[in-house]
C-alpha cells in the first residue's frame, strides 16, 4: 500500500474509502460544515466509530453566512457517543485523520460542494511519523480554540433567529435607525457569546496565551522578540487582541490590555522554566508542545 496518493475530485469516494474503514477514532478539521455532509458521515461510519474531534471555525462572518451550520454541530453531537468540538479563528486547513493511522489532507471544506462538485484536491498519507506530526498539530490548534457545547450552540441559535427577524425588518424599513441600531446590538450580543465560550470551562486569557507562545515558539527555534511574538499572537487571535474594545467577560479582559496579558503568559512561562530570553529574544526550552502546561 502507497505511502502517499494523489487524489482529486470528487472528494467524497476517497472520503468514504477512509471513513468506513475508520473503527474508532475520526479527526476532521475544517473551516465550514453543512448538516447533508455529517449526515452522510452518520450513515457511512462503521458502527464502531463512536469518537469524533471537529476543528472548526466558529465566526460571526461563518455563521451569518451559514458557511458552518450549526445543525451540522448538532447533528455531530447526535451522531457520536464522545464528540469533542473546538473552534478556532482564521482555520482554513481542511484535514480527516482516521484511526491514528491515515490523513487526508485537502481543498475541500466538509460541504456538498467540498464533496462533490467544486474542483479539489488533496493528498491521501499513510506513513506514521507524518501522520503523528499532522495530528500533533491540529492537537496544537485545538488548544487554541474555545470548546463548543450544545449549551453554545443554543444561546448562539436565540441570538440569531431574533437577528435575522431584526434585520429583516431594517431592511423592509431602510429608514428606521432604531431598527439598525437594535440589529447592531445583537451583533454585539453575539460577538460576547464567542468571546465569553474563549474562556468558558476554566479556560482563561494567560492559559490562551500560554499555549499559543509555546506554539509559536515550536515553529521558531531561531527565537522571537517580544514584538514578534505580538505580532503572531495578533493574527491567531484577532477576536482577543482587537484594539477597538475593553471588555470584561466572566473576569477576563478582552482587547485593549492584550499585550499586558501576553506580557504575564512570559512571565508565567518563564516561571516555570519552559521558556527563557536571552539579549531580547524568547526561545522555547527543552519542551514538548504536547505536554500538558501547569496550572495558572
């Protein structure tokens, strides 16, 4: 058996060659997600597979679109008996790892059009220590993200529905600012049921960005400057670091005090001899990204 393959579309026959083959343990990450797609996941896995991890990227901009639906995340939930389900801003990879043993790594969201009829492509692999490395990482991501529950799911859905109703009326009345103004609002409503599931279940800030340098860290062994470290820290986690707001969610500061809060996860690190600076720059001690940190 290859090592590595090629595979082009459709998707959805290398997918099911993967997926019914799969016993115990499926790993998918991708950005969007329709509800048919898990269905079909449903009625086409074994019915030994029972444990499921889903990366995913649950956005303002995503959920509006209905680019990932949120019938689908249930619709996980309904279909496994141990779901774990995680969100994490910006995620574009699109990745299925079956059993520890097989990845798939590809264009294509886990949609009808990622499946069937948009143009992708992918590449199939099978050799253990690049699969290991694959799953190392979106392990790494995942404890990055904020965890997703049907609780979530539930508050996000009200927001919407009343949303939606709102805007639709704003747009039959374009006149009456108080609609748009009210519309606003639940946007707002919505961004603080994000932010606050960041830090739900004992999660917080300096944990946030405790793993996210030792990540950065891991893919440069040369060392960052602190500034760097800014930088890359901005990008992962705009929602976090957004200059444009101060808020305070279940005792966690968002925005504004960003730096502040990186500035402790150093220090919080260097404390517990995982990293170290030397002459300006930060560099990751003898340390195993997979390993779990201390308590905060």
């Amino acid at each position: 058996m290859q090592e590595f393959s090629l595979l082009s579309s459709p998707m959805r026959p290398h997918l099911e060659r993967l997926i019914s083959g799969c016993s115990s343990r499926l790993m998918i990450a991708s950005p969007y997600i329709k509800k048919s797609a898990i269905q079909w996941l449903a009625a086409t896995k074994p019915p030994s597979l029972q444990e499921i991890s889903v990366l995913t990227n649950l956005s303002i901009e995503s959920i509006l679109s209905r680019s990932l639906e949120m019938a689908a995340l249930r619709e996980v939930f309904a279909s496994f008996k141990n779901v774990s389900i995680m969100s994490l801003q910006h995620l574009h990879a699109k990745i299925f790892v079956a059993d520890e043993r097989t990845a798939l790594i590809t264009s294509a969201n886990f949609t009808t059009g990622g499946l069937l009829t948009n143009y992708e492509y992918g590449i199939l692999i099978r050799h253990q220590p690049i699969v290991d490395n694959i799953m190392q990482d979106v392990i790494a991501y995942q404890r990055l993200g904020g965890i997703v529950t049907l609780d979530l799911l539930d508050k996000i859905e009200d927001n919407v529905a009343e949303l939606t109703t709102v805007q639709n009326q704003a747009e039959s009345n374009p006149s009456t600012k108080a609609l748009r103004r009210k519309a606003r609002e639940f946007q707002i409503a919505l961004q603080d049921i994000l932010l606050s599931n960041r830090v739900s279940q004992g999660r917080t800030i300096n944990r946030i960005f405790s793993d996210t340098i030792l990540l950065i860290l891991t893919k440069h062994s040369e060392g960052m400057t602190t500034q760097q470290i800014h930088s890359e820290i901005r990008s992962i986690h705009p929602d976090i670091c957004d200059d444009s707001i101060d808020r305070v969610i279940n005792g966690q500061h968002f925005g504004k005090k960003w730096k502040h809060h990186v500035r402790r996860a150093q220090e919080f690190l260097k404390g517990r001899n995982i990293i170290a600076n030397a002459s300006g720059i930060w560099r990751l001690k003898d340390y195993a990204f997979s390993n779990p940190l201390p308590s905060d």
